[in-house]
C-alpha cells in the first residue's frame, strides 16, 4: 500500500517547488525531473546573488554622493580586487567541484575532508594577498594612474579593501562548499545576513551617525569589511554545526595531502582561469583612466549596473555546476549534459531581457547614481554597448561553470587566454587610441570578446571532453 501511495502520490506544484527551494531541499539531483532539480537549486542561488548585486549598485549610490575622485578610487580598488576575486573564485570553483562528485557518489566522510582543505588553502591565501595589498596600497593607485588627490584620499580604502579582502575569499569558498552539497538555500541566507549587515553600514560608516564619526569613502570599506566578516563567522558556524548532506567531524579536521594535492592542482587552473579574466578588467581600467577622472568614474558607475544583472545569472550558472558535478559523480553524463543546455538558455532569456531594459532606458537608470554632465555623456554609450554582449555573456557563463563543475578547468583557462588577451586587450587600445570612437571603442572590444568566447566554448562543449574528467 505504501508504495503504491508513493507511485500515485502527485507532482509538486511550482509553488511547492518555490517553497521548498527557499527553505532547503532535501532531493536527489541526480534523479528525478530535471527542470524540477534546476529549479530547487538556482532559486536560492539566484536571490543569493540579488542582493550580492543590490549592494554592489547601493555601494557606488552613497559613494556617488562624495564625488568623482571617491568612485574613481572605488573602481580603480575594485579593479584590483578582482585578482583577489580570481584567486577566490578559482578556489570556490574546484571546491563545488570536488565536493559536488563525492555526493553525487554517496562519499560523505569524502566531502567533508575536501570541504576542510579548502578552507585551509582558503585561510593561506587570506594572508598571502592580504598582507602586501595593504603595505602597497598608495603605490597600486599610483600604478593605475590615480590622480595625487585620489591616492590623499583614497589609500585608507584600499587598504581596507584589500587588505581584509581575506574576508571575500572565505566568503566565496565556504559558500561554495555548501553549494557543492546542493545546500543552496544555506548559501543564501548567508550571503543575505552579510549584504543587508553591508547595506545598514554603508551610510552611518560613510556620512556618520552619532558617536560613528563621518568617514567619508573609507566609511564604505569598513562597512564591507565587517558585514562579510560577520557573515564569514556565521559560515563556520554553519559548517561546523552540520547539515544534512555535510556533517565536519573532528576526524577530519587534519591535513589530508592527497586530497590537498587534486584540489590544489584543479585550483591552479581555477585560479588562473579567472586570473586571465579578471585581470583583462585590469587593463581595461588602466585604457580607461587615459581618458580622465570622469570617463572611470561613468565606467565604475555602468559596470555596476552591469554586476546588477550579471550576478543573478553567476547564480544560475552555479545551479549548472553543481549538477553537472553532482551528476558525474553519479554517472549520469547525459543529465549532466541536458542540464547544461536548458540553464543555459534560461539564463541567455534572462539577461538578454535584461539587456534591452538597459539599452531603452539607459539615461534614466545613470540619473540615479549620478547628475554629472561629462560623466553621463560617457555612462550611457557604456552601459548600452555592454548591453549588447549580454546574450553572449548568458550562455558562455554556464558553459564556462559546467567545465569548472565538471573539474575541467583547464579549457576555460585557454578559452579566456584567448578571448580577453590576444583580442580583447589589444582590440580594446587599438579602438580607443586609433579610431574615432575613443574610449566607447573599449567597450566595443569587451561585446566583441564574448561573442568570441562563448562561440569557441560552444564548440568545444560538444567535443564532450569535460565529461571524462577525474577530480
């Protein structure tokens, strides 16, 4: 009787799904409804990267408030900070990855003992970068060509930023450990508790507030450094305290150099695959700032907007990760490969949208975080001509986290390699120097480069590589 209750026991609805997503689900993503499994897990990890996105445009909207030379020392800071982003997402990266396939293969003292190497490599890297960024700061901006007035008053900032950028790096990692397990409801909420900890901060640090004196954009690092580092708190908690997938013992809370050794190796090609991306933004940056104070401050301001939109998609490509991961390990390929296919278009429908709201109502939407003639003139060619690359930016996202997913982080290494070095970067100051389009030509080079990219991860997709994979 039991079972043929279960046999005729109906489907859940939507709405039962969304509940069920939001509150943490206990299914196996390796069998059942597929649309049902993406479903259960990119929800959580879409509102997780909302509000990620919320704070990063509420962010620039107080800083905008102090002036040209305080966003410009945001985005010159910012524009380093993604090699602390690279070095993070590398890691998170080969972490979902590894632990994804020892729960897809029922391994869950496995999982555990690869959770506790990452933190440890996690915690390494934190002093390894935190320490020279902070001694360095004043000659970094110096570097990317901040003005005399903005280093006076931006080194404070930096220093914060980067040198506490060990917080985003656990931040990244421990999340990835419980999205890795398919606890992506855990992952939210905790990302949510350190942004709406960000957003409270950000005006009483910034403009003061009683006894809190005002800071000015120091204010803003402070307040980023403590909402993630109370979050990174709570992680720990979370992860020591157990969940129903993951449970961290006593027993493996030791160096395991085997497991140390294929984690690392993934991570190196992990770390060095956003490295050659996020560094391209780098030089980005750096062609920008010829154009003066206010063409980096409307390029900080639009590439905010940009992250807006673009961080809710990272989510949904993690929901791909950690099926693709997950399924392997259960030797399920062609699942993995179906999952793959239909995030991905998901994802290209959700962006691509978002791109044409952007483009109609580009003006308006600048207005918000900013007044200032000469920076509007540059913002809104900016955010439209981004907008353009989102279609491409959608799909390439997922392709790119289904061979990270799978351990493969080798090909998306040679694919960005590619895309953001021997064209971006040099299409980028070819444009902008030697053609009328001046600093819009940057932009130009970075539509040109996803389109680019996510045509050469397409093919090599289908080649079906990644699915043989061992990690």
């Amino acid at each position: 009787m039991t079972e043929q209750a279960s046999i005729a026991a109906p489907a859940p609805t939507l709405w039962q799904s969304i509940k069920e997503a939001l509150r943490g689900s206990h299914q196996d993503y390796t069998t059942g409804s597929l649309n049902r499994s993406i479903l259960l897990l990119a929800i959580p990890m879409v509102l997780e990267m909302v509000l990620e996105s919320l704070f990063a445009v509420v962010d620039v909207f107080w800083v905008s408030r102090l002036g040209p030379n305080a966003i410009a020392t945001v985005g010159l800071t910012e524009s380093i900070l993604t090699l602390v982003f690279a070095v993070g997402l590398g890691l998170s990266m080969s972490t979902t990855a590894m632990v994804a396939r020892r729960i897809g293969e029922k391994d869950a003292d496995g999982a555990a003992i690869s959770a506790v190497q990452a933190i440890i490599l996690g915690l390494l890297a934190s002093v390894v970068l935190g320490l020279p960024f902070f001694f360095l700061a004043p000659k970094l901006l110096a570097a990317m060509g901040a003005t005399p007035a903005i280093i006076a008053s931006g080194t404070s900032y930096m220093r914060i930023a980067l040198g506490g950028s060990g917080v985003v790096l656990m931040l990244f990692l421990n999340n990835a450990i419980f999205r890795g397990t398919g606890d992506a409801a855990i992952a939210m909420r905790l990302l949510w508790v350190s942004n709406i900890l960000n957003l409270i901060l950000d005006p009483i640090f910034i403009f003061g507030l009683g006894p809190i004196p005002h800071m000015g954009v120091t204010g803003a690092a402070l307040a980023t450094f403590t909402g993630r580092g109370i979050g990174v708190l709570y992680q720990f908690y979370r992860l020591f305290r157990g969940t129903e997938r993951l449970c961290i013992l006593a027993c493996h809370l030791r160096l395991n150099v085997a497991v140390m050794w294929r984690l690392l190796k993934v991570s190196i090609t992990g770390i060095l695959q956003f490295l050659v991306g996020q560094a391209s933004w780098i030089a980005l940056v750096r062609i920008v700032s010829l154009f003066g104070a206010p063409a980096l401050a409307a390029y900080t301001i639009a590439i905010r907007i940009v992250i807006f939109a673009i961080l809710p998609s990272w989510g949904l490509s993690n929901a791909a990760a950690t099926l693709v991961g997950q399924n392997l390990g259960a030797g399920h390929t062609d699942r993995a490969r179906n999952a793959v296919w239909r995030t991905g278009l998901w994802n290209m429908v959700f962006l691509g949208s978002v791109g044409v709201v952007f483009i109609a109502f580009a003006p308006f939407i600048l207005r918000l975080f900013t007044s200032d003639p000469e920076v509007l003139r540059t913002a809104v060619p900016c955010l439209r001509i981004f907008s353009c690359g989102n279609i491409a930016f959608a799909y390439g996202m997922v392709l790119m986290a289904a061979f990270n997913g799978s351990g493969d982080t080798l090909t998306p290494t040679y694919v960005n390699l590619f895309g953001f070095w021997i064209l971006e970067i040099p299409l980028a100051w070819f444009l902008a120097m030697h053609t009328a389009m001046q600093v819009n030509g940057v932009y130009w080079s970075v539509v040109v480069a996803q389109f680019t990219v996510v045509l050469t991860s397409l093919y090599l997709f289908r080649r079906g590589s990644w699915a043989k994979q061992k990690i």
